[in-house]
C-alpha cells in the first residue's frame, strides 16, 4: 500500500516536471524564432545601406565624412556576433544612419530623386522593424528569464542547466525611443 | 495599457455569446407575433409549440450568425469597394511597409491584410472575423494627407484593436445587427416612412433598434487603450494627436462608410452631439470618446515623455542658465523633433510656419509656433523682407498679419504661411466674373475641382436624408471680428466649403478653394440636378 502511494507521488512529480520542462523548451524556443527575426531585418539593412550610400554619393560630396561613418558602422556590425556586441554595433550603425538622414534633408536635390525616396522609405521601415522585432525579442527574453526564476520552475530549470538569454541591449539603450523619429533628438 | 506582444491570443469573448443569445430571442420573438395571431388563443399553446418556435429560432439565429460573422471581411472590403494597395504607388507602398512593421510586433502570428477605401474622407477601419482574417482598412484620403509617422500611429492604434480582441466582437456585432438596420434605415428614407403601415416591418424595426442598445457593450475605453497602445509602439503621441485632429475638421466619410461599419472606424463617421459629450448616458450610449479629450489625454503624453527623455541625456541646457537663451526643439514636417536649436538657428529652417509645433527644452508644453511671443517675431520679420504690404487682420488659422496683394484685378488678403485667401464678400461675385481673363484654370485645380465637387454631393445628400444640414468640427474665428466663421457650401450647386462671417462680410477660403471655386464656375461644374 505504501509502496503504491510512494509510487503514485513520484510518477505525479516525474509528470509535473515534464510539464514543466516542456513550457521552458517552448519558451527558449519562442526567443530563439524572434531572434531570427532580427537577424532577417538586419540583413536586409545591411544590404540596403551600400545601395543608398552609391546613390547619394554624387550629390553629397561635402558629407563624405558622413557617408564613411555609415559605412564603416555597417562594416563592424556585419562582423559582429552575440547579442551583446551585435546590439553595440547596430546602434553605432543607428545612430550614423540618422545623422546621414538629418543631413540629407539639406539636399533638395536628393527630395526630388524618386530613387533615393524609396530607398529611404524602406530603411525607415527597416529600421522600424528591427525596433519592433528587438522589442519582441526583450519581452520574450524577459518571459523566459522570468519562467527559469520563478518557483518552483527554479529547481527543474537547474536540474537542466537552462541559462538565461541575453538581452538584445543594455538597459539605458533598451529606453531610449524604438523608432528613428525620435533618435534624432537629445544628442 | 498592459499590451504584451507576447503571445497574443484571440480571446473567444463572452460577449459574442450575448450577441448569440440576443439573435436567439429576437428571432425567437420574431416567429412568437407572427405565429400568435393564427393560434385560437393562448391555451393552445403546448410545449410542442415551444419547441417547434425554438429549434426555428435557433436555426434561423445559427445561419444568421454564421452568414455575418464567419466571413465578414471579406463582406466589409465588398461594401466599402476597398482594394489591396497597389505595391507601385508610392504612398500605398508606404502602408504596405508599415502594416509589414506591425507584423513583426505580433511576432508573425497575426496576418493582417490591409486595404484603400477609394474615397477622399478621412477615416481608418480594423475588422476581424472568426476565420480569423483581420483587416486594417484606410481611406485613399487619409493616405495622402497624413505623413508617414501619423499613418503607423493610426495604423497601430487598428492593430491594437485587432489584437486585443475587441475588434473580433465589435465587428461580430456591427455585421450581426448593424447592416441589417442600415438596410432598413435605406428602405425607410425612400419609402418615406409609409413602409411603417406595414406591421411586421414596424416590429422588426423596433426589435433592431436593440442593436443600438449593443453599444452599450462597447465601451469607449478601448478607444483610449488603443491610442496608448499606439503610442507603446510608435513613441509618437503628437503624430496620433495631429491625425485626430485633421479629422475633426474634415469629413470622416458619413454617408460613404455605412451607419453598420461606424463601430470599427477610428473615429465616428458621423459626428454627433453624443459623441462628443461625457456623462453617464453619453458614456453609455455611444461608441467613440470625444476626440478633444482624446487628444488632450495624447498631448499630456508628449510632456512627460519629453521630460524622461531630458533626464537620460546630460543636455548643456542643464548646465546652462535656460532663461539667457531659450532652445526649442521643433517638429519637421516629416514629423521628427529636432533640436535643441537657439532661437536664430530655428528662424534658418525653411519650414518653420506658424502652425509647427514648438517646445522649449526646459521641458514645458509643446506650442503651436504662434503662441510663442518670441517665435512670432521670426514670422513678422519674414513678413517684413519683401515689398509687401501688411494688412491689419491676421490669419485665423496661423495667427499671423495677412498680405495684401492683387488678384484677378481686385485686391484681396493673403496669408503667406498657409496659403489661404480673405476676400470682401461683394468682391467674390466679381473675382469669378473675372475668371480665365489672365490665365486659364489649371489641370490640377480643374481635376481637384471635379473631385471635391462629387465628394460634397454624396456627403450633402446624406446630410439632407438625416435632416440635419449643420457642419460639425471646430469653427475658424473671423479674422476682423474674431466671432466664430460660419462653415458653409458657397451656394447649392457649387459645393465648395468656405467660411464666412455675416457680421463683417467676409469670406475666407481655404488653401486652393477660391481657385476651385472660379474653375468649377468656368467650367460649368455643377452639383447634379436631384441634389437641389
């Protein structure tokens, strides 16, 4: 009888556990597919940045060094990798980008290109995208940190040496604003 | 405004189960009066009755339910004639992008199809059905007449709607009783009332008046939610706050989008007295919050974050005495704030106007320009560079002294920031007499012309069938008297809005309305006969 009660609760705990692990597996999954995300808009700014630069280059000649800031930031953060230092590259990279839109607004010339508009237009909405892929990203993150900490998940989470993920940013970036349309401001 | 992007589940409301419940009775009841007067009195009635009565309601209240919500976006997108944005057009492109932007927040979960309502209103509209399509749908004029970061501040504010799960119910209830009594309301106004001798219509009539009672369910603190949502996502409170309030002053699309769909819209199509008022039974009854509040409630959001923003940057206005020299961050008309700039560098931007919205960066209140004293000195001495002659009246939307200057002969009074014209009432009749004497109207007023003409006539003739022929949205003070302009069509065949005050006998026409209005006369563009 008492054998059977013992062997009653630990198949009850062997099945809690199992739960368990499978909510953390979903979880870390869940943050790994929204990083991908982030990879792909990456890439896609990463491959509209030299089409840009080619374009403008004739019209900007006084901005040169401008345009070298842009891509030498674009440069480091195709070479980056781990959250950590792939965040500190691309907001180099954003931030060098908004400077090169605040001055392109001084070229009435550059306004009236059909081209040149487009390519900005889906920048802008690239660079939006990955303010809202990273946003996803953190909470994710934040989700899956909180669900390995918590009790009792703690104790299955160390039993199977889950770590917790890295933020996409350091906290003080993490509030500045997620879209260009304020960055610009406050430097 | 607890959004979490994680996850977002549609939520399988209770409320649907109401509306459910509610189509039961009134099917229910429906078939009881129809069937009343052949049964030979009450003691007939047996529970077999009963059950026929009821398996007939439930089936008719099944396929009803199933016809009007399983499917509905596609029947909205069918009744506002809306199309997919076409990948080729620039600003339609732009859309396609920032619905694409909103995707990627629902982490790929939710697929939003997007589409143009080919209409100049200003309006926007998310519905989703239980197929589980969503749709975010916008008014061609709306696109055009709003910048990029005011279309992903309305846009977001739909997907908040869609992904809450407040937008499944509301469109469930709009396409459950609302086209069922825009239907009726139609075969009411042509019928003119007599329909009403027909007993059975009566009764499904009154019994769809319930419908009306469904708003009830929908509270307005969704609109408020979804704005605060809207300003998570895109950081730009003033963007939302600007797109509200270009659609107090223009027309939302009464008449155009049906009475079934004003639940879903952005803001009311209809501008009504109840809308805009507070109280328990305007709380109760209506469907949208006043906008004034809405965007009062926005702009409290920009100060606070313009104070956060100053704490994270070590700014030299801190360090500097702020009162010697004031800097100002100005919003460009692409909708960035920048800044800080001194005084001098602010009056070197090209489009800084009156109406640029100005904030000082000790932090306090953002401001149109005008009201700034020393930022109206910047517009009085660009008004002081040419040979021109100031008259003593100022524009009543800018705020600044209007120009005198010359046209078709006459003189007339021009604002140089917005383009907008004074004209002595008497001199209007002689301005058009004179028209094409110079030169001959343009393509482009032509054609603008002919659009706005069809515009106003499907509106006037809507506010003709609602009887109510008044103009709602804040009124332009006149500029020699500073009593509030009345709204008004130049005359009944030439639909035109201007503003006029009776007092001092003047009119004021808006940026390209006295053009148009001298083109539509030239050309003989007139209202079409049954409008008069």
């Amino acid at each position: 009888m008492v054998g059977l009660i013992v062997l009653g609760v630990l198949a009850a705990v062997v099945i809690w556990m199992v739960m368990i692990y499978n909510g953390l597996i979903a979880a870390r999954n869940d943050v790994q597919a929204s990083w991908k995300q982030i990879d792909v808009q990456l890439k896609r700014r990463h491959d509209l940045i030299p089409n840009l630069v080619a374009t403008v280059k004739g019209a900007m000649e006084f901005e040169q060094d401008t345009l070298e800031k842009v891509i030498s930031a674009r440069a480091k953060a195709v070479g980056a990798s781990g959250p950590h230092s792939r965040a500190e590259a691309e907001n180099m990279l954003t931030q060098a980008l908004g400077k090169l839109f605040a001055v392109m607004e001084n070229y009435p010339d550059l306004k009236s290109n059909k081209n040149i508009m487009q390519l900005q237009e889906e920048l802008t909405s690239t660079e939006n995208r990955i303010s809202f892929a990273r946003q996803l990203y953190n909470d994710l993150v934040a989700n899956f940190r909180t669900r390995i900490e918590v009790f009792p998940n703690n104790i299955v989470s160390s039993l199977f040496s889950f770590k917790p993920e890295e933020y996409f940013e350091a906290e003080e970036a993490a509030r500045a604003t997620p879209s260009v349309n304020l960055s610009l401001k406050g430097k | 405004m607890p959004i979490t992007f994680i996850d977002i589940e549609r939520r399988t409301n209770w409320r649907i189960a109401i509306f459910f419940m509610v189509l039961l009775c009134l099917y229910a009841a429906i078939g009881f009066i129809l069937t009343f007067p052949s049964l030979n009195g009450l003691y007939q009635i047996s529970p077999r009755f009963w059950l026929v009565l009821l398996t007939a309601a439930l089936l008719a209240a099944g396929i009803h339910f199933w016809f009007a919500a399983y499917n509905t976006v596609d029947s909205v997108i069918r009744g506002l004639d809306a199309r997919p944005p076409d990948p080729q057009d620039e600003v339609h492109r732009i859309f396609l992008n920032i619905i694409e932007e909103l995707r990627v927040v629902t982490g790929g979960k939710q697929k939003i199809r997007c589409a143009v309502i080919p209409s100049l209103s200003l309006n926007a509209l998310a519905a989703a059905d239980l197929k589980g399509t969503a749709l975010i749908a916008i008014t061609e004029g709306l696109l055009s007449r709003l910048s990029r970061p005011q279309i992903e501040a309305v846009a977001a504010h739909e997907a908040h709607h869609i992904l809450s799960g407040d937008c499944l119910e509301t469109t469930v209830a709009a396409s459950l009783f609302g086209t069922l009594s825009s239907a009726l309301e139609r075969i009411r106004t042509f019928s003119q009332n007599r329909i009403f001798s027909l007993p059975a219509f009566l009764l499904a009539w009154l019994l769809l008046q319930l419908g009306h009672l469904l708003n009830m369910f929908i509270s307005r603190e969704r609109e408020y939610r979804a704005d605060a949502a809207s300003v998570r996502m895109t950081r730009n409170p003033i963007a939302l706050a600007e797109a509200l309030h270009l659609l107090t002053r223009s027309w939302r699309g009464a008449g155009f989008i049906g009475s079934g769909y004003e639940m879903l819209c952005i803001v009311n199509p209809q501008a009504s007295n109840l809308d805009e008022s507070e109280g328990f039974w305007s709380d109760l009854f209506s469907t949208h919050p006043p906008i004034g509040k809405r965007i009062n409630v926005l702009l409290g959001m920009a100060r606070i974050r313009r104070a956060d923003l100053e704490r994270n940057t070590i700014p030299m206005s801190s360090s500097a005495p702020s009162s010697a020299k004031p800097s100002y961050y100005a919003m460009s008309p692409s909708q960035q704030w920048q800044g800080p700039l001194p005084l001098n560098e602010l009056a070197l931007l090209p489009w800084l106007t009156p109406l640029t919205w100005i904030s000082t960066s000790a932090g306090g209140d953002v401001l149109r320009a005008w009201k700034d004293p020393l930022i109206s000195l910047i517009f009085g001495q660009r008004l002081m560079e040419g040979e021109r002659t100031l008259s003593p009246y100022a524009c009543p939307s800018c705020r600044q002294p209007l120009i005198t200057a010359s046209y078709e002969g006459t003189i007339i009074q021009q604002c140089s920031f917005c383009a907008g014209t004074l004209v002595d009432s008497d001199k209007v009749p002689r301005i058009i007499a004179r028209t094409g004497r110079d030169q001959p109207c343009s393509e482009r007023i032509t054609a603008l012309a002919r659009t706005v003409l069809k515009e106003n006539q499907s509106r006037q003739l809507y506010r003709m069938r609602q009887n109510s022929g008044k103009a709602n949205g804040p009124l332009l003070p006149c500029p020699k008297c500073n009593n509030p302009m009345r709204r008004q069509f130049y005359s009944m065949s030439h639909l035109i809005e201007i503003d006029r005050c009776g007092y001092c006998g003047v009119t004021w026409f808006d940026q390209n309305e006295l053009q148009m209005l001298q083109c539509m006369i030239h050309h003989r563009l007139t209202a079409e006969r049954y409008i008069l």
